[in-house]
C-alpha cells in the first residue's frame, strides 16, 4: 500500500509524491462520506478487477465542495 498526493500550492515537486502519513481533518460526516467511498472503491475494484483504473471522491461524493481536497483510489498499475 502506498499514500500519495499533491500539493494545494505551486512547489518544485511534479505529480504524486509519496505520503510517510497522512491527517485526514473532517467531521464526523464527512468521514463517514469518505469511508463509503473507499467501500464503494473497493467494491467496484474487485468487480472490474485488472480493468479497473481509478475512482474519484469529487465523482461519487454529492455533497462534495471545490474547497475540498479530492481523494482517489488508483490502480496499483500505476506504481
């Protein structure tokens, strides 16, 4: 398992960096929001199997807002 991300603002660094760790700062719903998509994610992976390419919270999530960070499952074909 890896954990990678983007940066908010502009940095010398280009595309996914690699997490050490991450801190998710949310309420209680919107966990929960996050926690289903991941199920959701998981789910639709194991479906399509090796078809499978990458899901997007901002897609899935209807209360999701632009001032939120986007969270993405990704194919591990991709690593």
């Amino acid at each position: 398992m890896r954990i990678t991300g983007y940066k908010r603002k502009d940095t010398e660094v280009e595309g996914l960096i690699e997490m050490e760790s991450i801190a998710i700062v949310a309420d209680a719903k919107k966990l929960k929001a996050i926690a289903s998509f991941l199920n959701s994610a998981a789910e639709e992976m194991e479906k399509m199997g090796s078809d499978f390419d990458h899901a997007h919270l901002m897609d899935k999530w209807s209360e999701w807002d632009a001032s939120f960070p986007d969270v993405q499952v990704v194919s591990t074909k991709y690593i």
